[in-house]
C-alpha cells in the first residue's frame, strides 16, 4: 500500500486527532496569556517579592523539560480528578505562560513612559492608563513573537501522547507500530502539522494586519 492510500485510508482517524491537538492548543494558548499577563504585570511591579515570584516561576519553567511538566500536572492533577485533556491543557499552559510573560514584559517596557505619564496628567489612574494607553499598543508589539510562541505549542502538544492522549502524534505512532512503517506514517503526521501551522499562521497574520490597520 503506497503512502497516498495510506494516507487516504486513515484520514478519519488523523483528523480526529487533529481535532484534538487543535483544542489542546486553543485552550492552553488561551489560558496562558492570562498567565503571562499576569507574571509579566508581576515582573514590572516595583514590589520586590512579587518580581522575585516571577522570577522563580520562569525560572523553572525554562529550567525543566515540558514533558516533565505535563507528567507532574498529569499525576497530580487526576488524584483530584481533573480528567487527562484538562491536566495537559494546564501543563501546556503552565509552560506556554513564562515565555508570553517575557514576551508582554518586553513589550509593555518598549512603550515611551512618557505615554503613561501623559495619561496621568488627563486624569487617568496608572491602571486605566495601562489599559487604554500601553496595553493596546504593547500588544500589536507582542504578536509576532506571540504568534511564533503559539506554533511552538501547537508542535509541543505532541508530548501530550506520552501520557496516552489519541492526538495527532499518537495516532501516527499507533498506526507506525500496528503495521511496522513508521515512517509512512510520520510523514503522513507531518502533513496535518503543516496544515495546522499553516492556519495558525494565516490566523495570526490576520490580526496583525487588522491591528496595523488600526494604528
């Protein structure tokens, strides 16, 4: 059977797994800018322990493997039974969450502090001006390397099939050893990961242009 039929034959089962891997991303994307928001706020603050506390978060974030971190969510979590997609969607987060910290931390002291010492002088409080005034633009600033953060999690998503999650690596990796052709069936996985990037990519360039247009 050549890798067309292959690939023909087993389309239902792959775009299942798609399914899943898009939702795995979707999700933890989601909640990790909320994370990284938070911590990048954290890191700006002028309170020492509040920037030290995000400096340990990223910290071991970036000091351990993400397959590390999905394990310990995953073992942790299902004791108090969170289900499996809810423990790797939190393990992606967790990870996802320290890089778009640095990425909005950047972004937010790129903009001219004269920009918020404007705003104070009409009136605004420091919270409003952040909201009207810097996070607008910091965030038109923050999507090109926000776009690249969220490809990246969709490629690591992967790693939710070491704890038996069907998505797109797993399916291919299941078909691989059932009938001894791995790699038709990497190939064949490399394809969907192509579309899905493809999208993500067609999605972000979208609103950055939609931003641009704004300015």
């Amino acid at each position: 059977m050549d890798l067309f039929t292959k690939f023909i034959d087993t389309y239902p089962v792959f775009l299942k797994g798609m399914l899943l891997t898009f939702q795995l991303t979707i999700v933890s994307v989601f909640i990790a800018i909320f994370i990284g928001l938070f911590f990048a706020f954290l890191k700006i603050s002028r309170v020492k322990v509040l920037e030290w506390i995000a400096d340990i978060y990223i910290f071991l974030v970036r000091g351990t493997p993400l397959v590390v971190q999905i394990f310990i969510f995953y073992f942790g979590l299902t004791a108090l039974d969170i289900s499996q997609f809810w423990s790797v969607v939190l393990g992606l987060a967790f990870h996802n969450g320290a890089y778009i910290a640095e990425i909005f931390r950047g972004s937010i002291q790129s903009i001219d502090k004269g920009q918020m010492e404007a705003g104070r002088s009409l009136g605004m409080t420091a919270g409003l001006a952040m909201r009207r005034i810097i996070l607008p633009q910091a965030f038109r600033r923050a999507m090109p390397p926000l776009g690249n953060q969220f490809i990246i999690a969709l490629k690591d998503s992967s790693l939710a099939s070491f704890i038996g999650m069907y998505e797109l690596f797993n399916v291919a990796t299941t078909y691989g050893s059932n009938e001894y052709d791995y790699m038709s069936y990497l190939l064949i996985v490399a394809v969907y990961y192509l579309v899905l990037v493809l999208i993500f990519s067609i999605l972000v360039n979208m609103v950055e242009k939609r931003m641009a247009s704004s300015d």
